[in-house]
C-alpha cells in the first residue's frame, strides 16, 4: 500500500477535508465529533456513517446529549482506493462530506437528485 494508506496521511486527508469546507459551514456544525475507525460494524458495507440528531431536527428541548459522530472507516476505503493516492483522497473527501450533509438534515436521496451521491 501506498503513503496515502498509511495512518498518518489518511487521518490528514480526512483532516483537510474539514478544512476545506467554506468556514460558515464550518461554524454551523455543531455538537458532532469525526472519528476515524478501522471497520464499519459487521456485515455493513459502509465507508462512513452518521449517528445523531441531524440540525434540522433539533428542537428547544435538545441539550446535555452525546455529540453526533461521524465515522470513517479506513479499512473499506483503502481496500476499495489505496492503490492511487490520488483516488484515496478524493474517495475520503466525498464521504466526508457525504456524513457532513447528513448532519445537516440532507437525506441519501436528496443528495442523489443533487447527483452527490
């Protein structure tokens, strides 16, 4: 496998795709934690998922909750595109912020009408 398989340099592509987001999207995140796992649970074949209460569901009465979590999961994506660094990085930006969408209320198939799926 190549660099971009290697730990440190997929944590930072991840990283820099948080960064690239423009910096009001940024802001409007809120109470959601990215984390980076080896595997999705078993028999699900997943390269990321989001878990919590998306923004546009939040009400009055959300507080004192857990942060949501955005996981990407490292062993799919470079099993399917560590083969070109290039394609790994481009592979963890779109689920990065295919996650990203769905902590802002954007379903699976909004962002197929949106052709960002």
């Amino acid at each position: 496998m190549d660099e971009a398989g290697s730990g440190l340099e997929f944590e930072q592509s991840v990283q820099y795709a948080m960064e690239e987001l423009p910096g009001d999207l940024r802001r409007a995140m809120s109470n959601v934690e990215i984390v980076i796992e080896d595997e999705p649970p078993d028999g699900q074949p997943l390269l990321g998922l989001y878990q919590g209460v998306p923004l546009t569901r939040r009400t009055s009465g959300y507080g004192n909750v857990p942060p949501d979590k955005i996981s990407i999961y490292r062993g799919p994506l470079e099993r399917l595109y560590g083969g070109d660094a290039a394609v790994l990085r481009s592979q963890i930006k779109r689920v990065v912020l295919h996650e990203i969408a769905h902590h802002f209320g954007i379903s699976d198939e909004r962002l197929r009408k949106l052709d960002r799926y």
